[in-house]
C-alpha cells in the first residue's frame, strides 16, 4: 500500500523559471505576449523568478510534447547549461505532454492551471478554503497519475506541489479517487452548514450587494474603504479566497450585506470552478453585483470580457449589475469607458458617496410600494420591516397598524400574508 506521507523535498525558496507562450497564427502573437505579462505575475505570486521567456509560432500542436521537437531540445540545453527550475506553458498540457516534457528535459513543468492551482493552495485559509482547492488539485493530478506513476517526485517540490501536491506523490489512482469523494463529502457538510448560515442571514432580508471582479480589481480595498472591515488587501494575485460579509448602511438608510469574494482571471480552471461552487453559490443569492474594474491597467476591456465571461458560465450574468471603474487616482487612458461611469478611488475613498447612492438607485428601481396590515396580534415583524425597508406613512387603526411601504422581492414574499388585498 503507498504511503499517504507528505513528502518535503528540498526547494529552492525562489525557483528560477521558463515562460513558454505559443500562438496559432501571427494575428494572435500580442494576445499571447500580454497573457504571458499576466503568467509572469502569476509565477511571481507563486514564488518564482521569471528569468526567460519562450513565444512561439506553433501552428499544430505536437500530440506528444505540445511544441515542436526542436524547441524542446532548445529548452534542453537551456535547462542544462543554467539554473532552470520550472518551465510553466501558458496553455493547458495533456497530462501526456506534461509527463513527456518533464522526461525529456528534466525540469518541473506547469501549466497555468497547475500555477492557478498552486498559488490558491497558498492563498487558502479557511478549512472550506482548503478543501475546495484540495478537491481542485486532486481533480487536476488524478489523470496525471496514470501510467507511469508519479513523475512530480523525482522533481522536487515548490511550486505546483504544494498542498496536496506532496501528498499525491505516492499515492495511485484509486486512492486520489477515495480522497476526493471524502472531500466532496466533507465540502457537502460544510455547504449545509452554510446553508443553515444563510437561511439565517435571510431571515433578516437584507439586500445582498456583492463585488466580483478580476483579480487585483481593488475589490477588498473598496470593501474595506466602504465598512472598515478588516480585509486582506494586498498588490498580487488572488489575495481573497474566503468571501467575507459586513453590513453596510446606504444614503437613503437602507441596510445591506456587502460580501467581497474570490476574484476570477483568463482561462480560470474549471476545476477551481466546480470546486468553489459554494463560494458562487453564495454570490447567486446576490440582489446586484458590483463590477469592479482596475481602469488603470493596460488590459482593463480584457479583463471586463473576462470576468463577463465567468459570470456567463456561472449563470450569475441575469443579475443586476453596476460597473464600477477602480484606481481613477492612476487614471491615464485617452479612451475612456463606455458610460454610464461610476468612478471611484477605493483607496483614496473618493467617489464613494455617488457609488451608495448609485447602489440605492438600483435597489429602489426594484422595490415595489406596497400596503400592508399588521393586527395588534402579529404585530412583531414591524420593527423588522422599520430596519429594512422604507416606511412612507403609517396609519394605526382599531385593529392593528397600516403601512406604505417601499419593498423588493425578498420581502414582498416574506410578508405576502400582510399585503392588503393577498389571498
Ligand atoms: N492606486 C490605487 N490602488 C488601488 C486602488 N484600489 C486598490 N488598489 C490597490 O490594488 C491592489 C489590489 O487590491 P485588492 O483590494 O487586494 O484587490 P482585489 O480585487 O481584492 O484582489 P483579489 O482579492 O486578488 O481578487 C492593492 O495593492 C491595493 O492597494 C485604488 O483606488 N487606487
Ligand atoms: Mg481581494
């Protein structure tokens, strides 16, 4: 039986590492260098010194090593006449060509979803945190435990096999499978535990406002700047992995949750995807998402068709959603965005009290104004109602109290028995 040890080979604290981008036709060459300034960041996140970079025409992709035989012996002799520990593709690899390229060059080689998937097993913290990103490794390394067995372990260890990384080294298919179905229990538990979270958050119907974004956006800072809570913030990738909800009160008085969450980036593996379901879970409960975008980088439209994209493939895009442009204070574009704009600085906290307003008005377009009766008897949710709604008048009859009241959805439904003229 293989032991199911964490194994701890020696790694050099920075790891001295290879860039390889490849594109399919010319048209395609700035894409492919402007995701590999994003891999460079990533691998730096990761704890890696970008020392070269490989671009390259590869019109069809070798079955066997992804780029052609000659570039690979190229990457030979680079790897064996320096200091070269990781050689990370900005492209997906078949497990096949991952395994090949190792062989033949002798040198760890990641993909970007290995990369995403690492710097997340550093970034986790919380135990649902943990295993989500646990769950996403073991998906990612179960087929590249075929065959041969495990090729990470003559390698070394650093970046890629970290979390469940080292313990994988010496275990098979079949154990990777148990360990995976234990962990989709244990996730399940904590979902319900969630769940029974969640319920309860609901029955205070606040309006949910959540910040979604491509990472490094500024959405923690704008959390922070916006309830003082105590966020991690920070300039590198994927700083946030646990949501995190505070209260927050609006221009017009209105309460509501403001969650901050996990922020997305190109080709965002779906193993982390399907691992993080209950992450997302959450933001689908979301009354409006706030769209939080970094202006001030070079690539902001990309990153907006990113992030558009994710929520496209979460089904979350049928939310309301504000546009929020991040960083104005580093503001230097000729072009500016399509409006309507919400500009703000979250870290110089300017243009926030137009945000709040802006947040209110959306809110409002969704409300509905309703009268309702309460009899002196079931008199107890009008303080609630007080707390989340607005009041527009009150009359106190014989019976019991009348109000006109400004409510959304979640509270048209929660008080449908007190609404004068419901059956
Ligand atoms: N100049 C400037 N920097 C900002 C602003 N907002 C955020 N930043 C910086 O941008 C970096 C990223 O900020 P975060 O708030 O951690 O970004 P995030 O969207 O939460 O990132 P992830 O958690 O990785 O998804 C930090 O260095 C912030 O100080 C801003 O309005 N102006
Ligand atoms: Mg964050």
């Amino acid at each position: 039986m293989p032991s199911f040890q964490k194994t701890c080979p020696q790694t050099p604290t920075f790891e001295n590492a290879l860039l390889v981008g490849c594109y399919r036709s010319s048209r395609d060459k700035k894409k492919t260098l402007d995701s590999l300034d994003e891999l460079k960041r990533l691998a730096e996140t990761a704890g890696a010194i970008v020392r070269h970079r490989l671009v390259q025409e590869v019109r069809k992709i070798d079955p066997s090593t992804y780029i052609k035989s000659g570039k690979v012996e190229e990457i030979l002799a680079l790897a064996q006449s320096g200091d070269l520990h990781v050689i990370i593709f900005d492209e997906d690899l078949s497990p096949t060509q991952n395994r090949n390229l190792e062989d033949v060059i002798g040198v760890k080689v990641l993909d970007r979803t290995g990369l995403i998937l690492d710097i997340f097993a550093k970034r986790a913290h919380t135990k649902e945190g943990k295993l989500q990103v646990e769950l996403a490794q073991m998906k990612y390394l179960l087929p590249r435990l075929v065959g041969k067995g495990i090729h990470f372990s003559r390698l070394g260890g650093g970046i890629g096999t970290r979390g469940p990384g080292e313990t994988q080294l010496e275990v098979d298919r079949r154990r990777a499978r148990e360990r995976i179905s234990r962990l989709q229990q244990e996730l399940e538990g904590l979902k319900r535990h969630r769940k029974i979270h969640r319920e309860k958050r609901e029955a205070i119907p606040l309006p949910i406002v959540t910040l979604v974004g491509y990472t490094n956006a500024g959405k923690s800072t704008l959390m922070k700047s916006l309830t003082g809570a105590d966020v991690f913030v920070a300039d590198t990738l994927f700083a946030t992995l646990d949501p995190t909800v505070r209260r927050l009160k609006l221009p017009s008085n209105r309460e509501i949750l403001l969650t901050d969450t996990v922020g997305f980036v190109n080709k965002l593996p779906h193993q982390l995807i399907e691992a993080f379901h209950s992450t997302f879970e959450e933001v689908r409960s979301s009354d409006l998402l706030l769209h939080v975008i970094d202006i001030s980088h070079p690539l902001y439209r990309q990153q907006v068709t990113a992030v558009e994209g994710v929520l496209r493939d979460l089904e979350l895009d049928s939310i309301s959603l504000i546009k929020i442009y991040n960083k104005m204070d580093l503001f230097h574009h000729e072009d500016s965005p399509e409006d309507p704009i919400i500009g703000i600085s979250a870290l110089k906290k300017e243009g926030l009290k137009n945000l709040l307003l802006s947040i209110d008005d959306h809110l409002s377009k969704n409300l509905k104004q309703v009268s309702l009766f309460f009899p002196y008897e079931d008199f107890q949710p009008i303080s609630e109602i007080y707390k989340n709604c607005r009041v527009l008048s009150r009359k106190d009859l014989g019976k019991g109290v009348r109000l006109s009241v400004e409510m959304g959805e979640k509270h048209l439904n929660r008080y449908q028995r007190f609404i004068e003229g419901h059956k």
